[in-house]
C-alpha cells in the first residue's frame, strides 16, 4: 500500500534531516554503552540492533560495549551465592568472578552479537582480556574518616590501559566489535569493570567521535524535571558544584564528562528506553537525550 501525501512528506523530511549527519559523521568511530531496559525488552534489543547495522552502513564505525549488572545477580542467585555490596559495589571473590565471565563474556555477549548478525551486521564478540585489549588494575575504595583501612573489592578492576590494535583490525575488515567489560590485571587475574567506564576510556584510546550512553533516564534533569542538553563542559561542572547533578546520575555523567575532557568530541546520555535511540540521537537536529560538547557546537 502506497504512503499517502502527509507519510510521504514525513519520510522525506526524516531522511532530509538526516542526510547532514550521515555525511558529517561517515569513516567516523561512535563508542555505544549498551545497558538498561535496553538489553533485557526485546523490541528494544531489536531496535538496538538495526541502529547498530544501519550506522556501519551508512559508513560509520559503531563500537558496542556492554553492562550485565542485573543479570549477573540473577544468574548468583540462582547459584545460591551470596552477593556482598559496599558502596554500591560487588565484592567480587573467585566464584563470583567465574559468573561475572560466564553472563559477560559468554551470555549477553555472545546474545548480542548474534542479534546484529542476524540484522545484517557482522559482529564479533570480545572481553576486555582478548588481545590484552583493556589492562586492568584493582579497584579499592578509599579509607573512611574514621581511620578505616581501605576495603578491597577482590575482582572489580578500573582501567590501567587501553590496546586498541585490535579494534583498528576489526573496524578495519568491516566488523563490529562487541565488548564486554572484563579486563586483565598485571598477574593474569580476570577484573569485572564498570561498562560506563571501559566505554569512556576505550572512545578515548580510539579517539572517537561520539561516546553515547544508554540509560533508563530520559537524561540529565533539572530540578523542574525538564532535559538539559548542549552542555559544556564547564557547564557541566557547574551543576556538580551546584548539586544538580548528583545521585546515581553523578558517576555516569562524571565518565561522560572526563571522555570529553580527553579528546572525545561528544557525550550523549540516551534513553535507552525509546527505540532507535541511538538514531534518533545521532541523526536528528535536536536528538533525545543530553549532549555534552568541549564546546558550544553539536
């Protein structure tokens, strides 16, 4: 059935709008952080998938890299093993370790990249630790006020380095490289890493583009609860001194900002929760969620 006049001219003006961006951004490399309700809906899980094939396409270079956060305590539970948390964080001993690899590393990765496949893409799946792609280090947390030794987490790592030869083979040969966020310490041990941070410092190593994060928010909110978006980073700034940036968003929006500080030309917090997120973000005059620039440009 033929679009009528008033479809037509929508379709026009959506592929109109995005042709600019098509143009502006081919041949350049986009770091996604695929997370949320984004990883576990399955319209979105699609959606997701197309985005990612029709950027390759079109002559972008998409790069994905992957949380699990929800999935790997499923999978703990199950197993009857007990999951213990300190700020926020997963003490992560041996056992739970070998769980983080099997959901990170092989589930959701391995689900991931059969999905773009089976979109039309060619993806290829990777951990941290192929190719000593991400060099990890452990994560402590700081001692206390009160005089308290520093607690260690176990297996949670942060970044030490970035190798990125082998995405430059994969980009290269016309893969898209799926990661999941487990790096390798100097003795070998396996690290589970926050996927907000492996996404940042890998778009930083691969001087990317765009590094956009998916979120269940519809980005970052001013107290009247309305989007803000074209920020600075020093606007950026302001509103951490301010306290308008605080909460569980603080860390995210504190990983967007240091990629932009290190080269990374564009953050976007995206709502993962809208389908063709990501298009819409990249290849719309307004976009979706909260950008944040070195400058005042999009």
């Amino acid at each position: 059935m033929p679009l009528s006049s008033s479809q037509a001219a929508t379709v026009a003006e959506v592929l109109t709008e995005a042709l600019p961006y098509i143009r502006r951004f081919q041949d350049k490399t986009i770091v996604v952080k695929f997370g949320g309700n984004a990883m576990t809906d399955e319209a979105l899980q699609a959606s997701f998938a197309r985005d990612v094939v029709l950027m390759k396409l079109v002559g972008m270079n998409p790069i994905v890299v992957h949380g699990g956060g929800p999935q790997i305590g499923d999978l703990l539970e199950r197993l009857k093993i007990e999951s213990h948390f300190v700020d926020g964080m997963r003490v992560t001993n041996e056992a739970t370790m070998d769980v983080v690899q099997m959901v990170l590393g092989g589930l959701i990765n391995k689900d991931i990249v059969g999905l773009i496949n089976a979109h039309g893409g060619r993806a290829i799946g990777l951990t941290g630790k192929d190719a000593d792609l991400v060099r990890a280090k452990p994560m402590k947390l700081k001692a206390k006020a009160d005089g308290s030794a520093p607690v260690d987490l176990g297996h949670v790592g942060d970044v030490a380095h970035i190798d990125r030869a082998v995405i430059d083979l994969l980009v290269g040969s016309e893969y898209i490289p799926v990661i999941a966020p487990i790096g390798i310490g100097e003795d070998g041990a396996s690290y589970n890493i926050n996927a907000d941070v492996v996404a940042g410092r890998l778009a930083e190593a691969v001087d990317a583009e765009k590094l956009i994060l998916l979120t269940n928010t519809p980005g970052l909110l001013d107290a009247q609860g309305t989007v803000l978006t074209g920020l600075t980073a020093k606007k950026v700034n302001d509103l951490i001194e301010d306290g308008t940036i605080h909460g569980g968003m603080l860390p995210k929006i504190t990983h967007a900002l240091e990629a932009v500080e290190h080269g990374v030309r564009s953050a976007h917090i995206i709502d993962g929760r809208v389908e063709h997120a990501v298009l819409l973000e990249i290849f719309t005059d307004t976009g979706i969620g909260t950008l944040i620039t070195r400058d005042e440009e999009r």
